[in-house]
C-alpha cells in the first residue's frame, strides 16, 4: 500500500515539475505557483482522458483539470486521426462550435488553431450555438467531425468537450479507441504547437461561419411541426415563459417558436442575457426549482399556459405546466416524454402515418407512463445503457438499414429527440413540439395537465424521483467504486417492503434473476450502471457519473393510486439513500 503512494506521488510531482518547467499564459503561471501542496494531487494525479461522454471537468491548471493543454491533447490526438485517413479528411475539416460558458470561446479557438496547424480545415462558429446546430453542421457541411465545447447543467466551474463523428453522431467506441491511441502520443499537450491565427484565416485553414447555419438549421425545423395549420391559426393563443438560464440558448428557441407561429413569448428577465458565469444561478439546470421561481412568478402575472428551461447549450428542456388549480407543476422528464409520445402518436393515427415498424429509444433510467403509452399503439421501446450517444447511433442506423422507422428518443435527464436531422438531443425541437402540444389541446378544450391526468386514469400512476451524491477529490472516486461494487456483489432482497426481482448489471453485461440465483446475457453497451427491479415493476437504479465523483440515484414507483404511488417512491428512495449512505 505505501508502495503505491509513494508511486502515485513520484508521478504527481514529476508532471508537477514539468508544468512548472513549461511555458504558458501568465494566468495558468499564476495559478501553479498558488497552488497548495494539498491541491497538487488532486491536480496531477491523473490526465483527463476522453471516454463515454467526452472530457469534462473544473477548469484550471494541471492534468486533471480542463484548460488549453488538455484541449490542445485531445484536438491533435483528433488531427492525427483524422491526418491517417488521408487527405480527403483533412480538407473536409471539422466543425467548432461553443456554448456560453467561461472559457468555452477560448478552448474552441485553441482547437481550431491545432488543426490548422496539421493542415486540417476548421469551421469555427462566430457565436456560441445549440449543440444540435453543430451535430446538425458537421452533415451539412459534410465535414470529417465536429468538436463541441460545453458542459450541459454542470456549474460555471466546469467545462467539457465531445467530439461528433462525419455523420453527426457523438463519437462510438470504437472511435473513442483511436482517438485514445493518439491522444496518449502527446501526454500533457504541453508540447502541441497551433497556427497563428491571423495565418489560418489568410490561407483558409480556419473559416468563420455565420448564419448560413442557423438558416439552413432552421429551414429543417420546419419539417418538425404535425400540424403548420393549427400552429399559424393558433399559436398566438399559446402563452409560453422560456428561460435559456442565462446562456444563448434562447435566440434559437425564441426563432423556431416565431417562425412556427408561437410569439407569445414571455423573457424572465434576469435569466435571457448570456453570462459566462451563471452568476444568478448556482448551476444552471433546467430541473432546479430554484432556477424556476422567477419564471413561475412572470408565468403566474402573465396567466402561461406552460414554462420552458433549456440548459446552456440547448441539450436539455424542463416543461412546467398549469395545473387545474392555476398553479405551475414542474414535470418529469419522464412525465414529459409520455405526453410528447402521446400526442404524437395520436396526430400521426389520426393522419394514417404512424409506421408499424416504428420505435422509440429511451434511457434505460427513464422508464415509466411513456412505455405504457407506446405498448397500446402496438410499437416497440428499446433501452439504452449510453444516453443520447447510443440513441444517435441507432437513428444514423435506421436511416441507413430502414429496418425501424425512429420515432422519438428520450433520455432521464430532459433531453429529447423527434427528427433525424439532427442525430442528436434538441431542446430547440423539443421546444416546438411542446408548444404545438400545448396548442393542439387547448383547440379542443382541455390541456397538458389534464391530458397527462388521464394517461394516469388509464394506464395506472408512475412516480420518478432522482438524487445525486457528490463526493470530493481522489478519496470520492474510490468511495465511488466501493459503493458501485458493494451494491453490485451484495444485492439485497428486499427495499420498502418488496422483494428484488431482478438485478440488471449493464456493466457485466448481465441480467440476475435475484430470487432464482440464475444469470443471463444483456446484449447492451457496458456502463457503470445498476438497476433494480422490485417484484411490482418498480425500480430504481444507480448509475456512477464520468466528470466528477458523483453517484446518481433513480427511482420509480407504480401503483393504482396517486397517493400510495407518491408514497411507495418515498419509502423506496429513502431505503436505498440508507443504504448507500451506510457504505460511504
């Protein structure tokens, strides 16, 4: 055991020094130099390497944290890769774009100068854009990849990258695979050299792009809409409050909703104006009620039939909806799907144009009213271990084979999907297809609320809940794995009075049959996942986070009844907080 400390610590002081050795801007200087002995650790004692949903993590000096030289390893390790498929590739380029956040204009330049200096071609968007634009960019350009700069609902602190295949997916494993392999020629990035700027754009080595994009993005989301006429005829009559949480995400949403017919739309003031800091807000997640409260209040002076959030890069959406008190109820992603899928589904019957062959892809921690809804209109669900990585993979598939015609996609954390143009998670869609929603059944006399009320009365009442454990440092990743592994080889029987049906252990690849101590195979991509489910259908799941050392608990409760349904979830949730709280 000392041997190993006394290893890590060599390496951590050896890449310590080298910083310390090396050349870099005066603010990274200043913040080495501070660093206290405690801290350095942390900050060097492993690289940020890229893996299932890209690199993320604070940003600030050293190896284990975002900042130009870690960007700079992973754009030249793209490069490379991109250089070894030949020539063709590299004059294709790559798309660059950016969310609102601190420092993700700056990383998205440093990339674009590495590849102009590996004489590869650079998009780089002149404002910071909808991650969907850009997964939407990379096919309209037909460019080789594209790279995204961003960190979804994660506070200021954080940043990220994700890097899209030539077909405008997030990048598969076997992608990831050589992208390493490059990426570990270049350690640190301490050693990457870039383009001068002035010179990538004078030899065409690094291009702006403007708003040809957002038109050309925006002329597609046109083929969203179910129904234009009832849009036009009754859009104005939609009352919408949208926050984008202080990012710039809301100029895109705002366009596409105007353009569909939507322009009753209500600012929250203090949340429209981008902010590199989210400094109204502690994290910028569509799904805190505290982020909300001054979009209820605008919604309830202003009588809004509903409330949208979308987080900084327009990747997530929160749809609140007025119930039949006058007041404003935050729904579940879950919750929010099962009317999506709902309404969809009922417009496409009534026009003959619901496929037999049609399939919805979900999160595997996103089950609930939505696969109720699908199963009576006969159709298939299919779960994915991999979010919107897996979900985009399977439309590019279907596009190609024909074999299932994708209908929707959806994931546990608010990110949703209905057009194969962008192979991908679009709040900007989702957006249009709410408000659409919303319009639709005010027509006929009724609403969102009530519609979700009756899925309820028909199909039986579904809870969902999720909560999030966020350790510290190097300690918290290996009280992380201790708790995986312990929930994982020390299954107990039974949570809230009812007994464990069935463990599924997506990382294993395997299914347990907990009462019958027998296993089998689950055909699905491995993930650091475990979900439970209890002998009446409900479940929860535990799932370890990849940019920080976080565990994340999922539950959900069925029953006939809203109160016992409410009830069940509660007494579940807190068994299981007790019992991964007892292992920490």
């Amino acid at each position: 055991m000392y041997a190993i400390v006394e290893q890590l610590d060599n390496v951590v002081q050896r890449r310590y020094n080298r910083w310390k050795q090396a050349e870099m801007p005066p603010y990274l200087k200043k913040e080495l130099n501070e660093l206290k002995s405690a801290e350095i650790t942390d900050r060097f004692y492993k690289y940020l390497d890229y893996g299932s949903d890209g690199i993320q993590g604070k940003v600030g000096v050293g190896t284990n944290r975002m900042n130009i030289f870690t960007l700079r390893r992973v754009s030249q390790g793209l490069a490379d890769e991109i250089k070894a498929r030949g020539f063709a590739a590299q004059q294709r380029g790559v798309v660059i774009g950016y969310d609102s956040r601190y420092f993700s204009r700056g990383f998205a330049e440093q990339a674009a100068l590495v590849l102009a200096h590996n004489h590869i071609k650079a998009y780089l968007f002149e404002q910071a854009r909808p991650t969907s634009v850009l997964a939407f960019a990379v096919r309209w350009l037909h460019a080789a990849a594209g790279i995204v700069l961003a960190a979804g609902n994660y506070a200021a602190v954080y940043n990220g990258c994700r890097i899209y295949s030539d077909i405008g997916i997030p990048i598969q494993d076997d992608a990831i695979g050589r992208l390493a392999h490059f990426m570990s020629h270049w350690h640190d990035g301490l050693q990457v050299e870039t383009s001068n700027p002035e010179e990538a754009l004078k030899t065409g080595r690094l291009i702006m792009v403007g708003s040809e994009i957002d038109e050309a993005y925006l002329e597609y989301m046109q083929q969203v809409p179910l129904s234009k006429e009832t849009n036009q005829l009754l859009g104005a009559s939609v009352r919408i409050v949208f926050t984008p949480l202080q990012s710039a995400a809301g100029e895109m949403v705002k366009h596409a909703l105007e353009q569909a017919g939507f322009t009753e739309l209500y600012p929250v003031p203090e949340q429209q104006q981008p902010d590199l800091f989210f400094s109204a807000l502690n994290q910028p997640d569509p799904y805190l009620l505290e982020n909300l409260k001054p979009a209820f209040a605008i919604a309830r002076r202003t009588n809004a039939d509903l409330i949208l959030s979308a987080n900084p890069e327009a990747s997530e959406l929160s749809l609140s909806v007025k119930t039949e008190l006058g007041k404003y109820e935050l729904l579940t992603a879950s919750q929010t799907a099962a009317l999506l899928i709902s309404y969809m589904f009922l417009r496409k019957s009534g026009q003959s144009n619901l496929p037999p062959n049609g399939i919805v892809l979900r999160s595997v921690l996103a089950e609930g009213l939505a696969d109720e809804v699908i199963a009576h209109y006969g159709l298939m669900t299919a779960g994915v271990t991999a979010g919107f990585r897996q979900i985009a993979a399977q439309i590019a598939s279907y596009d190609i084979s024909g074999s299932r015609a994708f209908l929707f996609g959806y994931e546990e954390d608010g990110g949703y999907t209905s057009g194969g143009f962008v192979r991908d998670k679009d709040a900007v869609q989702t957006a249009l297809l709410i408000a659409e929603m919303c319009a639709y059944y005010k027509s006929v006399g009724t609403s969102a609320y009530q519609h979700l009320q009756q899925l309820y009365e028909a199909f039986g009442w579904f809870q969902e809940d999720q909560v999030k454990l966020t350790l510290a440092g190097l300690e918290g990743w290996q009280q992380l794995r201790i708790v995986m592994e312990r929930m994982r080889s020390e299954c107990p029987r039974m949570i809230a009075g009812l007994r464990i049906k069935y463990l599924y252990d997506y990382r294993r690849g395997e299914q347990l049959d907990v009462m019958r101590s027998r296993t089998k195979p689950v055909n699905l991509p491995h993930a650091d996942i475990l979900k439970f489910i209890l002998e009446d259908g409900s479940w929860y799941g535990i799932k370890a986070a990849s940019a920080e050392p976080e565990i994340r608990m999922f539950f959900g409760s069925r029953e006939q009844g809203r109160q016992a349904c409410r009830r069940k979830l509660a007494a579940i949730r807190s068994d299981v907080l007790y019992t991964v709280e007892s292992i920490i």
